[in-house]
C-alpha cells in the first residue's frame, strides 16, 4: 500500500464522517424548530382560549356570537340559526328530497301557543292551518354554520290534543338531538308521549 493510497482513505474517512455530522446536525436543528414550546404544531394544550372556540372549561359548548340561549345548541354540538329565511317552495322541494325522518307522538295542554314557544327556540313555522279538525304546523330550523337543515310537520287533533310530529333532517345521524332539542322546547305545554 502506497502512502497516497493511505492518504485517499484517510481523506475519505473525514470527508465521510464530516457529511456525517453535518446531516445529524441538520436533523437535530430541524427537529429543535418543529419541537420548540412556541411553535404552534406541537403542544399538549391549546394556544388559544376555550372561550375563543365556544367551549367552557369542561370543554362543554356554550353560546357563542352573539346567542343568548344555550337551548339553541343541539346535543350534537350543531348551533341552530335565528334566521328566518325559508320560503315555502323551498321547503316543500326539501320536505320531497330528505329521506331521512322519525315520527313521533305526544299530547299538549293547548296548540295556542306551540308556534311561538317553537320560534323561541329557533323552530320557526312556515305555515300552519286548520284542517277537518286538525291544526297542522309546517316548521323548520337550520344549521347557523353549515347545511343541516330540519323540517317538522306536526299535526294537532283540535279535540283530543295528541299530536304526531315528523321530523326530517338532511344528516340523519342529528335526528335524535333535533329531536330531543324539540321536546325540551314544547316541554311547557307537552302533557306527555303517547
């Protein structure tokens, strides 16, 4: 072996090993900078305030812009909108489009004033009328922040008080929680489930 044989090897050594250190440094530095504390993308615990997501230390949702009522969050999370800005026709076209509904029944003291206890809590009627001895309602709420949509038909037998309600929702996994948010809203006047 020849001293310049001797030297390529010993130059190569270095020459790998400083590529070496220059890639772990490369890796260490990197990982160092997505790890810091005050970089966003790696925390245990949020940057930001509960408050600033609508979620109360429990991390339970509570109102939020400007909603004074906690009854107009679904159990599902979905916040129901205040505005009222269906027309009939577009109703009618949802009613014949959503396939997925539940029927329930139950009784009520009085239908007198089921359409402003629904509009209070964000159930608002598009129409009603009487019919052979039945009052019926036609109401609907809305996501405030997305496309759920919910529309009810109910039906009051003037004499008897027992009502049937349909419920249709374009999400059927949020029926239930539209549902339960129906009941607590009429809960004044409901006498009970038949």
């Amino acid at each position: 072996m020849d001293i310049f044989s001797y030297f390529i090897g010993i130059l190569t050594g270095i020459i790998i090993s400083v590529i070496c250190f220059i890639f772990i440094l490369i890796i260490i530095i990197l990982i160092k900078k997505f790890a810091s504390d005050d970089d966003t993308r790696f925390y245990s615990s949020p940057p930001y305030e509960m408050e600033e997501l609508g979620l109360d230390s429990n991390n339970n949702i509570k109102p939020i812009d400007g909603i004074e009522d906690e009854n107009t969050v679904l159990s599902s999370g979905v916040i129901l909108s205040n505005e009222e800005d269906m027309e009939a026709n577009d109703f009618q076209v949802q009613w014949e489009a959503i396939e997925y509904f539940r029927e329930e029944e139950f009784s009520i003291i009085s239908e007198l004033e089921l359409q402003n206890i629904l509009a209070n809590n964000r159930i608002f009627t598009i129409a009603q009328g009487h019919v052979e001895g039945e009052e019926k309602f036609y109401c609907y709420s809305q996501q405030k922040y997305g496309k759920l949509l919910f529309l009810c038909e109910i039906i009051v037998d003037i004499s008897t008080k027992n009502c049937t309600l349909t419920i249709k929702c374009n999400d059927k996994k949020h029926l239930g929680s539209y549902l339960d948010h129906f009941y607590n809203s009429i809960s004044p006047i409901i006498t009970h489930d038949i």
